[in-house]
C-alpha cells in the first residue's frame, strides 16, 4: 500500500472521477479545506492528516490502526453525519473504499 502509488490517483481527475483537487472542490479556485495539488504528494498528504474541521475533529489521525480515529473513512461512504459525502457526485467503490480503509488501517504513512 502506497499513498502515492495507490492514493494519489484520486486526487487528480481520471477517467469516471473528477479528482479531490478538481471543480474548485480542494483547489485553489474555490478552495475547500483540505487542500490538495494533483502534482505534490507529500503536500496532499500533510493536509490530510493536519486537518481539523471546525470542531476540532481530526479528518485522518496517523500512527493510529483504524479508520475510525478520523472521519474521512465516514466520509468517503456518503455517512450524512460526517458532512459533505467525497467523493462528490459519486459513490466509491468497495475495491477503491477498501484502499483507503488499508491505508487508513496502517496509520496513514507517507510512503
């Protein structure tokens, strides 16, 4: 598992997505927090892991063993109680989910 290899590619558009720093979502056209550039890796994933929503609450919390700890797992499922569903517009599916819940699952690593 590899947030560049395997994460990244959902943050810039591609065939069926339009990616998380795309259509003014997380970029700097209408930017929502995080933010995200579809080129900076590393910068991606620092916002991830640094963001706080308006309450405190962690989006992803590293070092931890389960998605829980933060809400983008919520988030990613289209949860209504986690805000806004991401991706806009469309459901992941169980196979892409289940990316992010392994990454998430390893404590968030840059790797």
């Amino acid at each position: 598992m590899s947030f560049e290899r395997d994460l990244m590619p959902f943050m810039r558009s591609r065939e069926g997505y339009t990616g998380c720093g795309a259509m003014g979502c997380h970029d700097a056209k209408e930017p929502l927090p995080p933010f995200f550039s579809p080129e900076d890796a590393f910068g991606n994933w620092q916002a991830l892991v640094t963001y706080r929503d308006a309450t405190g609450r962690a989006y992803v919390v590293p070092c931890k063993e389960t998605a829980a700890d933060g809400y983008m797992a919520c988030n990613l499922r289209y949860d209504p109680t986690c805000g806004k569903p991401m991706p806009m517009g469309h459901k992941m599916k169980p196979a892409e989910l289940a990316l992010f819940d392994t990454w998430l699952g390893c404590g968030a690593p840059f790797n």
